[in-house]
C-alpha cells in the first residue's frame, strides 16, 4: 500500500445512460472513502466501474487483454467490466450522442501524475484512450507480447466487490471452477481470485496459529461478528477441508457457508477479505476497494457495523468507494465524523472507538439524480446532509397523515 497523500477526480462530458452532462462536465473529487447513493439506474456502478478500470489500468489490461491495438484493449476491458465475454452487450448504448469523454486525473507525491482521457464514439462502438493514456497502454501491451510472463508479475491496486455475493456463496464450495469462467464480468473473475487468496491466508493462520488471528482481522471480527450473529470459517482438515463454512454465534458446530442467512452470504466475502488482506505484505494489498451496496440484506443494526468496518478500513490506509441505497450507512458515517471532532482520542463506554472514528476530509458523498450527481457533504461541519434523500419518508409520512384523516377530510 501508499502512504503518500492522493489527489483523484473523475469527469464525464457528455450523454453516458443516465448521467447527462451536455452543457458541462461532471467532475466528481474521490476521497479516502467516498459514498455514492441514489436511486437505482442513476450512474453510481457505471461510475464507479469507470473509477475501477483506470485505478487498476495496467493490471486489467495486461491480464485480460493482450491485443497489440489500444482501442481494442481498452474496449474489451471496460466492457468485461460489465459483463462476460460471450455477452452480446455493448458500452455503446450508453453513449446518447456523438461521444463521451471520460477523464481521470491522479495526483500522489513521489508517484508520475496521471491525466488520462478515454473518449467513446457510438458510431464505431470502440473505447478510445488519447494521447498519455494510449502511450502507457502500448507500453504496457509491448513488455507483455516481448514476456508473456510478465503479465503475471503485475500487482493488481484495486479490487472491486461486486453486489452479486451470495452468488459466490452457493458455488465457492460445490463449483469454484465455474466463478473463473469467462461467461462472468471481470468483476466477479478477479473478486474470484482475491477470495482464494483470502482463503489461503486464513487457512496460514489456522494452521500456524491454531486459529488465533492477527490484530487488525480480530479488530474486524470485534466489529461485525456479533451483528452477523457468527463468521465465516475455513475448514483445514476433515471432509470440508479447503471449504468456507459458517460458524453460527455460541456454536462449535459450523454449517455449510450456502446453509447461512442471505444477509450472512451477501457479507462473509467481503469481512473474510478485508480480514486476509492484513495477513499479506504491504505490496501486497489493494490500495483501492470499490463495494456494491454494502448493505444488501441486512439488519440496521448490521448495516451499522458495516459502515463502521468502512471507516475502520479508511483509517488503516485504504480508499473506498462504495455504491448504496442505505440512509442508516449516512447516518453513521455522520455520527464517525462528530466523534472525530468532538471525542478527540479518549473512549467513551458506548461511543465509537477511536479506530472508526472518520476525520471529515476523508469523507465524500454524491447524490445520483436526475442525470447528474451533487455533493451532499457540508464543507463547514464535513457531515453528509441526509436531509435530501429523505423525500421517501417525508412523502410516507404525509401518505400517513391523509390516511389517518381521512374520516375528517372525506366523510
């Protein structure tokens, strides 16, 4: 991982599906965790997909795609970002016009600046990297097609933990071999890889330390295991050896991972990830973590300790980016940020522990909407103003009012 300060944004101009940006750019600024919610079909995994494939460039392209032509290259990746390779889907039906430019701009201390443009005509229906980008890529293609081998030895920065979890939760186990297959989004194929990585690490740990585990994963368990009511487990030896399985709360006795709650199955991949990644050398992790909804399937109250893993996650390092329809993911980050400014570094009985609390300049959120995003993060206090998402409640609450009137104003 990096330690030196990042600077990102990401702009679209143009008419791409959901987000009109005619008139002007959209420019969003990316924070160490920043949130993007909104109603469904508004642009947040588009956009958050695009943030992936240049976070992770050189990874995708040199692994997915080892064609001697950019254009082609950067085509087939972002378009197996969302899909498989068989799908007859294409990037072009979300370009509304003639083209779309796509910007992604990184500033790092210590690190080259990145400037780099991709630009969409719907008449060719291919992706086109300009000018520093394209330059990069053909190096990237050449030092492949010269060593074949060296594809290999490029460390992927970024992983992206697609909504789709239980998914892995029914085939882990009875059919892994089917979550490489190239029917799948590149997502879910490298998601794949990071979880056999993960299983490895905690198998390390349960061989080498009888199950005891290293700090940051036991901080992660203290988090989200007594909301999830157990945790995932992986088997060493017996007939589910180099099986995942759930381990139910008061219980020696685990059960099949398919066998668990859909909340459990949508959320153990995840946890059991960011567990393993503090069991891999610094070099080793994904600087960048990209999560679809996070919340799917949960409790509240596990939605809260999820949103407290997220900023756990932030404070150790990480930049997330994380798509949800979760109002109680807001109004925990908010409650993480006053606990910054206001507990200083004591501990309260009750109150967030020092390692979740979030510093404000850490956090970003954007309201998806009506074609466009807007910042909803107050740039005195640093809180995310839930005030407006909260149109839902208020038109329940005023649906309710009529209801319980309707003696006196319809009778």
């Amino acid at each position: 991982m990096i330690d030196q300060p990042i600077r990102e944004s990401i702009s679209i101009e143009g008419h791409l599906g959901p987000i009109r940006a005619v008139s002007s750019p959209l420019v969003l600024e990316i924070s160490p965790l920043t949130v993007f919610i909104g109603p469904q079909g508004t642009g947040k995994s588009l956009v958050s997909q695009l943030l992936y494939f240049f976070r992770d460039a050189q990874y995708l392209i040199s692994g997915h795609s080892k064609q001697d032509v950019p254009d082609v290259s950067v085509t087939k990746v972002i378009e197996g970002i969302r899909s498989g390779e068989n799908s007859s889907g294409s990037f072009s039906s979300f370009v509304m016009g003639k083209s779309v430019n796509i910007q992604y701009i990184r500033k790092q201390t210590d690190q080259p600046d990145r400037d780099w443009t991709i630009t969409y005509h719907e008449q060719n229906r291919q992706i086109i990297p300009k000018n520093k980008l394209r330059k990069e890529i053909e190096s990237w293609l050449t030092k492949v097609a010269d060593n074949p081998a060296s594809s290999g030895e490029i460390q992927s920065q970024a992983v992206f933990v697609p909504a789709e979890r239980s998914f892995f939760s029914r085939l882990i186990n009875s059919a892994p071999q089917s979550l490489g297959s190239r029917d799948l989004p590149i997502t879910m194929r490298e998601f794949t890889r990071v979880l056999f990585k993960a299983a490895d690490t905690h198998q390390k740990w349960q061989e080498e330390k009888d199950g005891e585990l290293p700090l940051e994963a036991s901080e992660i368990e203290d988090i989200i295991a007594r909301e999830l009511r157990g945790r995932a487990v992986f088997s060493r030896k017996g007939s589910y050896a180099r099986r995942w399985q759930w381990m139910p709360e008061q219980s020696e006795r685990p059960i099949e991972i398919e066998m668990a709650s859909s909340g459990q199955m949508e959320t153990w991949p995840m946890v059991s990830m960011a567990q393993a990644m503090f069991g891999w050398e610094p070099w080793q992790r994904p600087l960048f973590i990209h999560i679809e909804e996070p919340e799917t399937h949960l409790h509240p109250s596990a939605q809260v300790a999820i949103a407290k893993l997220l900023a756990y996650l932030c404070n150790k390092g990480f930049r997330l980016v994380i798509t949800t329809h979760s109002l109680f993911i807001l109004y925990v980050l908010n409650n993480l940020v006053l606990a910054a400014q206001n507990l200083q570094n004591k501990d309260f009985s009750g109150l967030p522990v020092a390692s979740q609390r979030l510093n404000p300049n850490l956090l970003s959120a954007y309201l998806f909407s009506d074609g466009t995003a807007i910042s909803i993060r107050d740039r005195e206090s640093g809180e995310l103003d839930e005030s407006k998402l909260s149109s839902v409640l208020g038109n329940l609450e005023m649906e309710y009012n009529h209801i319980q009137a309707y003696d006196i104003l319809w009778s």
